[in-house]
C-alpha cells in the first residue's frame, strides 16, 4: 500500500488539502444460458482506479479503468485540476483522521470454486431445478466476481478488502406468457443455492400459466421479495444525505417521525460476514457499523459521509461514497409470520412476484410507477385463484410504507439487475396498493 503514497504526496504539492486513492482489482466470470443450455462463457479481469481531491471546499473525483503507475499519476494531476476549476461546495470537512483498525472477519472472504466448469455444474442444477416444477424453457446469469481494493488517504487511514460473489438470476418459461423468476446470491458455496432459485422461478411460471386480464383498482397487495428488494432499495437510496439535500428524496425532514408502519425496521449492516454486502471500512477509510434507517416505522437516521455529516450537524456513519453517501447491506428485520399466514389473511388482493423499470414522476413526494412481471396472481379469500396480466402499479412510497401490514419470516438475499446494492427482503403484506393499465 505504501506505494500509493507517493501519488498522495503528488497530490498535497499539487495543492490538495485531502486525497484518496482506491484501487480495485478483479475477475468476473459470466455464464449464459437459455433454452435450457448454457450459451456464452465469459471471463473479464477488471480494474479501476478512483482519485477524490478536495481543495478545501472545492472537489473532484476521476475514475479511470486502469491501475498502473502511469495512469494513477495522470488520474491525480487531472482530479486535482478539476478540483481546482470546480465550484466550491458550502462546507468544508476533512477526511477522517486514521489510522484505523478494521474487524478481521470482515477482512476474510468465502470459499467459491470459481473454475468455469464448476459455475457450469450450478447452471445445469437451476435449470434442471425449473424444469422439474414445470418449465418448459429456463433461461439467466450465474456471475462469480472475486476482487481486492485498496483504499489509502491523506488522513491517515489505509485498508485492504477482499471480495468474491456468486450469483445466479433464473427465468423460467411455463408458456410465451407464464414466467417466474428468483435467484440466488452468496459469498461461499454453502450459502449459495441454485436449485432453490430454479425451483422457486419454476414453481411461478407453472402457476402463471393462462393469465387473464384485471381490472385496475386498488388491493391489497403481497409483494414477493424480489420486489420488495426493489422498494427497500429506494428507501436506502432515498436515505442518502446527499438525495435529501439535493431535494431528490422522499424521506427529506423525516428525522424522527413516522415514515412507515412500525412493522418496518430497516438497517443498512456492512459488519455481517459472509453477506454481499459485507464491507470492512467506507471510502473514506472509516470503519463501517450498523446503522438503524428506519426503527419501527420510526426514520432515525440519513446515512452520512464526512461532509453530509458536518453540513447536518450530525457524525458520519460511516457510508461514503466520497461524494454520495450510500447503502451497504440493507436488511429488514423482524416479521414472524410464514408466506401461507401471509396469503391466508388476504381477502381481496393481487400477489406480485416481480417487477421491472421502477421510475420516479417526483423524487421529492415519492410518487412513482413500476411494471409488474413474470407472474401476477389474484389473491381471494386467503388463497391464490389465478394468474392475472396487464398491470402497472402506480404509487407513493411514503404510502407504501405506511401500508406495510405484515412482513414474512421467509428472507432471501436479493440482487439482480434491478436491485444493485444487496437487500435481505421477505414478502411484504400492503393494506392498499394501486394499479393501473400499463398504457
């Protein structure tokens, strides 16, 4: 690590009052599939370069695609420019002053066999999974990612993280028209299961099959955790100090009020080891923590870096993002009640499995509309009748959120490509949700 120094030091006669430089170096190995047959095999090392400067109030960040010697010191003669050419922000707050100690268990990573033919070998178990419960074509991804970082910064504070993942995303096919779709994703081979995720994509698709059309209205509504990730997701994005300042968040001046029903406690926990989202130090070089977002529906904090946190008056929690504070590892907790106690208590509802394209009219009030996808079904009388199609869900988020009535006992780990940052998400049980046609 010591050999970034001397780009911090090139960066401090340049005249930067704070500097820090990250390194991250990987290996990603895609694999394929569809029409139940593995179809590309791919493999990319990738590495990247990040460089933050402040000149006091002024800042800067430049991100570059290559790690050498070379392109560093090009990367801080460029960042410190455009620090130099920037406009000041309203406040000045320097880096945390290091060094730190960072958890040895967040230091570790999983044991994943990452050889092509292996990643391969969970492939065929998904598909074969799906096509037991009735699909009839299954397609996806299995992405394994294996990487280290390395953070060093002006302050003091210097850390080497490993990383590594593997993740399947299956759609399975009963008919053109009846999908279902649900992954898996670990950082070690026990906790990784493929057939689950085979299984459960299957078992909706059969389910799905001869959907008809729904009239749109108003229901209650039971969100699968694929699309209940969705949503928690935007509820750590929206609790970003940078979003609430910037006025593009819904949960601004929300500190301390109800924001969501108390069945609602959302965390963001980097500190859990072997989860995705695991993480032993911020990009400013702090040592992550838990942090309670939301505690019984109650808001309790925004999450922070060191400039948010002095411009709110509050410490940092340890989320940076230099410029953008940002979740970890968002987890809901507690709920009791089991997925079939979930259903029996509906009486007139629409069950969701899945959704696409979640997009805002209004940041600032929440307000915002979502394709439902893969299968859709109509909930009567405590139980699941038949597959529905031909619905948008448009709605608020504070709504929403006020609107949880129950939350399962079942959770998985969810991230896909609508879901970036890893949510542990059950199903969700809304009092109302709304639906309209989706054209």
């Amino acid at each position: 690590m010591t050999s970034l120094d001397k780009f911090i030091s090139l960066a401090s006669s340049l005249g930067a009052t704070d500097t820090v430089i990250e390194v991250y170096k990987g290996l990603t190995r895609i694999i394929r599939f569809s029409n139940n047959e593995v179809t590309v095999v791919k493999e990319m090392m990738y590495e990247k370069t990040a460089v933050y400067v402040a000149i006091k109030e002024k800042r800067a960040v430049i991100e570059v695609d290559d790690t050498s010697n070379v392109a560093i010191k090009k990367a801080v003669k460029d960042v410190v420019e455009m620090a130099k050419n920037s406009q000041p922000s309203d406040v000045y707050a320097p880096l945390p002053r290091g060094p730190f100690s960072y958890k040895p268990e967040l230091l570790k990573i999983g044991k994943i066999k990452g050889l092509p033919e292996n990643l391969v070998g969970h492939v065929e178990t998904a598909v074969n999974a799906a096509l037991n419960e009735g699909a009839v074509r299954v397609a996806g991804t299995l992405t394994y990612t294996t990487g280290r970082r390395i953070l060093k910064t002006s302050s003091g504070a210097e850390g080497l993280s490993k990383s590594s993942s593997i993740s399947i995303s299956v759609r399975a096919f009963a008919a053109d028209d009846a999908t279902g779709h649900f992954v898996s994703v670990a950082t070690d081979e026990k906790s990784f299961n493929p057939e689950m995720a085979g299984r459960m994509a299957g078992e909706i698709a059969k389910l799905a099959v001869n959907p008809t059309e729904c009239e749109p209205g108003t229901y209650e509504a039971l969100l699968g955790p694929m699309v209940s990730a969705s949503i928690i997701e935007q509820v750590g994005h929206a609790s970003s100090a940078f979003y609430v300042d910037a006025g593009l968040s819904f949960l601004a001046d929300m500190i301390g009020r109800e924001v969501a029903s108390n069945v609602l406690t959302l965390v963001d926990d980097p500190t859990i080891p072997g989860t995705v989202g695991a993480e032993p130090f911020d990009d400013e070089g702090l040592p992550t923590r838990r942090n309670v977002i939301i505690d019984s529906g109650v808001m309790k904090t925004y999450l922070h870096n060191s400039t948010t946190a002095k411009k709110f008056g509050v410490e940092s929690t340890a989320n940076a993002g230099l410029i953008v504070p940002q979740p970890f590892n968002l987890i809901v907790e507690g709920g009791g009640k089991s997925l079939d106690s979930l259903i029996s208590s509906i009486d007139d509802g629409i069950y969701v499995t899945n959704n696409w394209y979640l997009r805002y009219q209004n940041y600032r009030t929440g307000d915002f509309s979502t394709l439902p996808r893969d299968g859709i079904f109509r909930v009567r009388r405590g139980s699941v009748e038949y597959p529905v199609k031909n619905l948008r869900i448009s709605d608020n988020m504070l709504k929403i959120l006020k609107s949880i009535r129950e939350v399962s006992q079942e959770k998985y780990w969810i991230t896909w490509w609508e879901v970036d940052k890893p949510v542990y998400a059950p199903y969700i049980l809304l009092n109302q949700l709304t639906f309209t046609k989706p054209y």
